[in-house]
C-alpha cells in the first residue's frame, strides 16, 4: 500500500510517501514540502498548493491519501488556511479517484508513538526509526505527513480497501458515467 | 464588469452572477444554489463543488469572482466546510486567472442595505429591488451570492482593474511563463 500523507498548511504543507503493509518494515519514498510565500493572495496560494500536491500525486501514485483532520478549536489565526489547504489537497485526490482518510493529530501520534499526546520530537524521532532514516526529517511538517502515512497503513487495512471501492464508484456516479 | 459572487459552504453554496457599473442600474444574469450531499465524504463534497463552480464560470465568464471572507469566530461546527468551500471557489477562479476579492458579511451587508447589521430579509429586499426581480431569489444563500457580487462592483473600480492587472500577471508568474 503506497499512502501520501499532507499535513496541510498554506505557508509550509507537508507532504510524505511510505510504502508497506502493517506488520511489516515500511520504506519512504519521498518526503518535502510544499511552501506558499505570505505576502501573495490568498487564491494564488491555494493554487500553488494545489500545483505542489499535483507533482507529488503525479510522481508517485499513491494508493490513498491521508490528511490531517483539522479543529475549529485550535490556533485561530491558522485554522482557516490549514482548513483550506487541506480542502485543496482532498480535492486534488478526489479529482483522480484516490480516497482520502483524515486522520487526528491524537490518532496520528498514538499509531507512530503508543501516545496522544507525544510531543514533536518523540513523532519525528519514531519516524525515523519505524523508516530506518538516518536523521529525522525536517522540518517538523515533513515528518508529521509521513506520521500521517505510516498512521493510515497501520489502520484498519480491509476497510481501506473498502473505501478505495466506494471512491472509485463516487467519482464515476460524480463524472455521470454511471449515474 | 461582470461578477460571480460566491456565498460558500458544503451543503449549499451560492452563486450569483450580476453584470453593470458604479453609479448604472445592475444586471443579474443568473443567480443559483450548488448543492452537495451530506452523506458522501467531503472529498468528494469538494469535488462537487469544484464542479458545480466551474459550470458557472465556464456559462458566464465573469471578470472577477467575489467570495465572502469566512471567519472562524462563526458557528464552529459549519465554519470548517464553509472555509473549504471558498477555498475551492478561490482555486477555480485563480487557475483561470480570475481576481477573487474577499469581502466580509458586514461589508456586504453595508453596501446594499446602508447597514453593516441588515438581517436576511433586508439583504433580499434590496437585492431585488437593485436588480429589479419579481421576487426575493431563494434561498437566502443565492440572494447573498448576489449581494457579494452587486457589493464588488461598487467598491472602488479603480482598484479591480489593478487587481485584474495583478492576478493575470501572478498566473504567468506561477506558470513559469514569465517568472
């Protein structure tokens, strides 16, 4: 199973791909982010999110894609453009029929750490060792996606399967096809 | 100068597309409702929206596409759709190279009413009365949608056609085309 992780955010969304089936040694295939300048309108920046999640998608086809499911209740200065950056990235799956899972930070850091309330350091430096890198990835965005990542494989491996089914059959009742 | 405005959110969103100047009687030239259900998962709620936007971009070709500004201090349950629901109609108009202007419910409210706190049912009388309609549009978020647009065409023209300027120059830049 190929999963991209986003941890969505409009200055700097991570992104992270991770290959594997739970029970077994996973393998990153890439980690970045995609950075958005503050000072351009906030359209154009959602655009050149968008562009930065079409490259990932585009080289490495992932099976499904996990997001970071993002609160009302957190820092609201931020929340509304991580709320819109992770509406780009959702899209940008559906658009080719990937399904999305979103995923807590609580449920992200019990599956990579065995707690919900790990602290940054312990989630990248689980990461590290759960993918065999050498460093933990930087910044804490980059590792949070591939957190992200290793979180929806370790999850319930038949009911994503499912869900891959169900969003294939949306996207095609969406295109008309079969509706 | 023609204007889509959009009155985002999930389960309706409206549309409203209005054609005139400052100072000259306006002109609706269409005003409608995308609707998404509730019971399919939100990446594909976007995708509908996306496609839904689209649609109307595609029939009336505005110059500028006027979105209300979403705060988060709003209704917490609704707010995060909402956002994501403009941040959609943002990205459709900034891939076409369309300005999106941003104007909160207040500014709105003030520039066809006289008042920042008009309820809904002022919005809609004047709405009908500035475009000269038999009957207040249903439901209040299409009449929104055309109070936003009739909202931007009276702000400061000057200031859209630099705007425009700037947005068609940030879309080169983005494509690479003359950055």
């Amino acid at each position: 199973m190929r999963v991209l992780g986003v941890d969505p955010g409009l200055t700097r969304c991570g992104v992270g791909v991770v290959e594997g089936i739970a029970g077994r040694p996973l393998t990153m295939l890439g980690v970045g982010v995609v950075r958005t300048p503050a000072d351009v309108d906030l359209s154009h920046r959602l655009l050149a999110v968008e562009q930065g999640i079409e490259e990932w998608l585009d080289e490495h086809r992932p099976e499904f894609v996990a997001v970071e499911r993002v609160f009302s209740q957190h820092n609201v200065r931020t929340v509304m453009g991580t709320a819109q950056a992770s509406a780009v990235a959702m899209l940008c799956a559906a658009r080719r029929g990937i399904p999305v899972a979103l995923h807590t930070p609580s449920e992200v850091k019990a599956a990579v750490t065995g707690t919900g309330r790990a602290d940054k350091a312990q989630v990248g430096a689980m990461v590290t060792r759960l993918l065999r890198l050498s460093a933990p990835p930087r910044p804490a965005d980059a590792a949070d996606a591939l957190a992200l990542a290793i979180c929806h494989i370790w999850r319930a491996p038949a009911q994503n399967r499912l869900q891959q089914a169900v969003a294939r059959h949306t996207l095609n009742a969406t295109k008309g096809r079969t509706a």
